[in-house]
C-alpha cells in the first residue's frame, strides 16, 4: 500500500473515516495518527504525544538512548466517542493509555500503567475492557471500565499457553482482539521454526474470551520478496459490508511497509487473499518536501528523540529551518534536534539548500541516511576552514557492552574538500529496487550540478534501531555547542535524480 516505513499498523473505520496508527519508536512527536477515505492513499493527521518521558534515555542525555525501544506497536480503538490508543515502552517499564474525543486534535489524556504489557490490544466487551497481551503465552488482564487502570481483583489469565501453531518455539506475538458475532478472534503473527521459516498471519477464536481457543493460519504469503512473510496488524470493515485486513511486510532497508489484504468469512473464520506486489506511487500524504516558509513544522517531520526546543526555529530566520547546537557530542547518534522523514521505494532522492556561515569549529552539519549504519554528506568546520565531508558510521558502533547499542563512536570520513563558500547544496539518493539498498551521496556549489563524493553506503535493517532508513538533517557541535546553520529548503522526488 505505501513502499515506506510504516509499521505494526493499528486500523479503525468512524463513519467514513479510517484511522491508523503505527510504530515510530525513539522519534519524537510520537506514535502518528493517519487518515483515510479509502484505505489507500493515507495522511498524517496528528501524534498522540509530543513528548512520552523526560528521561535521560529519551533526551540522548548522559550516555543514554532510546534507540530500538520508546513506544512499541499501539493498539488504535475507538469506544462510545472517544478514541483510545494504547501502547507500551520498554526503556520505562510501563504501559501508556491515551483518550481524545478529537482524534486529529492534539490533546490527549495521557494514563499510565506498571509493566510492560507486550503488543497488547484492547476489548470493549459489555461493559467490561480487556487487555489481551504477549509473545508467545498470549495473557489477558481486565482492566477499569474507564480503561486508565489494572481492574483490582480482575480477570488475569493466560489465554493461549503457545500460540506457535506449530507447536513449537517460534515467535507469536502482536495479538488484535476483536469480539464479532459472539465468537472472539485474536490474530497473531507468528514465526514458526519449520517449514517456510517465514512470518504467517494466524488467527485464534473461543466462544469466551477466557475459553479454549482454536487456531488457523489465515496468510502465508511473501509478495514474492525474499520469504519475508506478510502479518501483524488490524482488520476493518468498509461501510459496504467488505473486509480488509492491515498488515505489515519487512521489506530490507526501506522498513517494514503496510500491506492491505482483502479479508473474507468463510464458516466463522476470517481468511485473507493473496497480496500483491508492493505499490510504487509517490506516499504524498507520508513523505514532503518543505520549504520552511510555515510557521510549524509539517507533520511529516519528527525529531530523533526529545528535542531541545530552545535550539530550533523558524522564527528567526523566516522561511528558513534554524538548528543551533545545544551540546558536545562524539557524533550523529548522541546529536539532538536532528530532524527527519521517512524514505521510501522504489527510488527516492531528498535535497536540501543550507547556509553554514554561523557554523563553529568542530561543528558538522548535512544531510544523512540515518539508520544504525548510517551515512551522511555536510560541512564540518575544522581551523576556521569549512570542507564538504562524506562520513559513515563505524562498524563498531552496532552494539557495545551487554549487546547494548552504542552511541557517539565518531564517524569514519571517507572523503572531504575545501570549500570557500557559505550556501552549499547536498543531496542523498536512496535506491531500494529489489533490496539493493544503496544510498550515494553528491553535493552542489551552485544548486544545479551534483557531484558524487566518497562511497555508496550499502544500507542494512538493523534492530538495534529497528527502524526504516530516513533522511536526516542535522547540525551537531564536537567541540563547543552554539553554532548554528539554516536549511533553506528540503525536495524529494521519486527517482535517482539531481533536484
């Protein structure tokens, strides 16, 4: 449906109106809102939250990160008016229940529960709201009949001792509940350990919601791409009475991309078609370009963790994106106040326009292919001297101690050439064609003619951030913090191509 990093998809219909929500981790707003008419073409209509916690780990402060955690898979739904999204963060050890009555507003009524409560969905059922939750024994807890807190002395439950259809120790997780025509239906990814050894869409069903479940495999399907099977998600019915449902594919470096599967009933069991080849068409309502002239950010940004809002503006340059350094850090990874989208396939090239003047030295500033093996082409400053650089991540910063994903090991710069120039044109073109997943790195003196600089960085998923490639813009100070660039402007296009 959208060749873009949108993933673990929670879907509704109000009126006619669809809803999604979906994973976007350490990123800050969090936990995007889109909309629909027709489940197809989609736009960002809001976040649940601006910020999640103020702690060290999700302000990039003291040594911590939030890479690979912040808020994990949400459970979007939607009960007597008013909108719920629930979802839980690993790095806090709790579980986060929000309300609006206004979905594409932005205030939200934030709740907070102990404990992680893994890929967790909620049930309204009569009266009473459930809780079904886990990854591999699939749990159920009651909750409050406002749904802001654990039920005291409520139903708690294992449900499915193993939802590993097969039996045996593969991952099942991801549950979405549902209760229709008196039989409840909790669908599951789950990754079994034999046979195609690929992710499969499984559905379970019980006359109870604490009864014996019995189970079904609904998709096993790969679009064809690498045995990265189809599942995880929602399902929607469309006014007209069909059934669709919302589920995600991991597509190499590009991310994991929503897939939407026509969904039909056949004795009591929902059983999904087979799904086609990813889509191509440009994600407008996703993916912009921007040419800062606004007086907030398009909905389509989001900061790499908790920004420092004092450090950014488009106030003081009109028409232009000021980030000014808040701090010293030892690279792009402990940078704040980075600024970034999505990419997205097949092909897609990002630009920006940016003014150096006020850099200071030991500061960098540029465009990135951010993701755990990153890349990037920028200025840096060195000596009151300005160069162009083309930098790349360490190989050694994929994990440290414990396994723990490590930060501010410097980059490695593969090429660099004095400039003389404040107003410099970089350029990052993303290639995603049948899993190549390359990105190459150019730049421009005068806006109209690009040339490449240092190598072609090879991109990989990685779950150490568990996240999509993106286009980054980032100014960052190594040796004294208060420096600050402006970015004119930032164009995409949908092909390898100089803008």
């Amino acid at each position: 449906m959208i060749w873009a990093d949108i993933p673990d998809p929670s879907v509704i219909r109000v009126g006619d109106s669809y809803y999604m929500t979906s994973t976007t981790m350490y990123f800050t707003s969090g936990c995007p809102v889109m909309k629909s008419r027709d489940l197809v073409d989609w736009e960002i209509v809001g976040y649940v939250y601006d910020t999640l916690d103020n702690n060290d780990h999700m302000n990039l402060q003291n040594g911590k990160h939030d890479y690979g955690r912040g808020s994990w898979a949400s459970c979007l739904r939607y009960h007597d008016g008013t909108f719920y999204v629930a979802f839980a963060a690993y790095n806090t050890g709790k579980t986060y229940i929000f309300q609006t009555e206004d979905i594409e507003g932005s205030e939200w009524r934030k709740s907070v529960i102990d404990g992680v409560y893994h890929d967790m969905s909620i049930l309204f059922d009569d009266g009473r709201v459930y809780m079904v939750y886990g990854a591999g024994e699939i749990k159920v807890i009651e909750l409050t009949a406002n749904a802001t807190a654990i039920k005291p002395n409520g139903l708690k439950k294992t449900i499915i001792a193993n939802a590993d259809p097969t039996g045996g120790t593969g991952l099942a997780e991801g549950s979405h509940i549902y209760k229709l025509n008196g039989m409840y239906y909790i669908f599951i990814i789950a990754w079994p350990t034999t046979g195609t050894r690929r992710r499969i869409q499984v559905c379970y069903r019980a006359s109870a919601i604490d009864g014996v479940y019995e189970s079904k495999v609904i998709l096993d399907d790969n679009m064809g791409f690498q045995n990265a099977g189809v599942a995880q998600g929602g399902i929607v019915e469309t006014p007209s009475g069909e059934w669709f449902a919302m589920l995600f594919q991991d597509h190499g470096a590009v991310g994991r991309i929503p897939i939407l599967v026509q969904m039909k009933w056949v004795d009591n069991w929902p059983l999904l078609g087979e799904c086609r080849e990813a889509p191509s068409k440009f994600p407008v309502g996703i993916v912009t370009s921007d040419e800062f002239d606004n007086s907030a950010l398009a909905l389509q940004w989001q900061w790499n963790h908790n920004p420092v809002n004092t450090h950014w503006s488009l106030q003081s340059r009109p028409s232009w994106l000021r980030l000014t350094t808040s701090s010293v850090t030892g690279s792009l990874t402990d940078a704040r106040n980075t600024l970034t989208q999505r990419t997205f396939g097949a092909e897609c090239t990002g630009s920006v326009k940016l003014d150096v003047s006020h850099m200071q030295n030991g500061d960098f500033a540029g465009l990135a292919a951010f993701q755990d093996q990153y890349a990037f082409v920028g200025v840096k400053m060195i000596n009151n001297a300005k160069y162009i650089t083309m930098s790349a991540a360490p190989e050694s910063a994929d994990t440290g101690v414990n396994g723990e994903y490590k930060t501010g090991i410097p980059e490695v710069e593969i090429e660099s050439l004095p400039i003389t120039q404040d107003i410099v044109y970089l350029q990052t073109r993303f290639n995603f064609v049948n899993a190549i997943d390359e990105a190459g790195f150019y730049y421009s003196l005068c806006g109209n003619e690009w040339t490449k600089i240092g190598s072609t960085l090879k991109m990989t998923y990685r779950l150490s951030h568990f996240t999509g490639y993106r286009f980054a813009l980032f100014n960052f100070a190594t040796k004294k913090s208060g420096g600050h660039v402006d970015f004119d402007w930032f164009r995409i296009s949908s092909s390898r191509e100089g803008i």
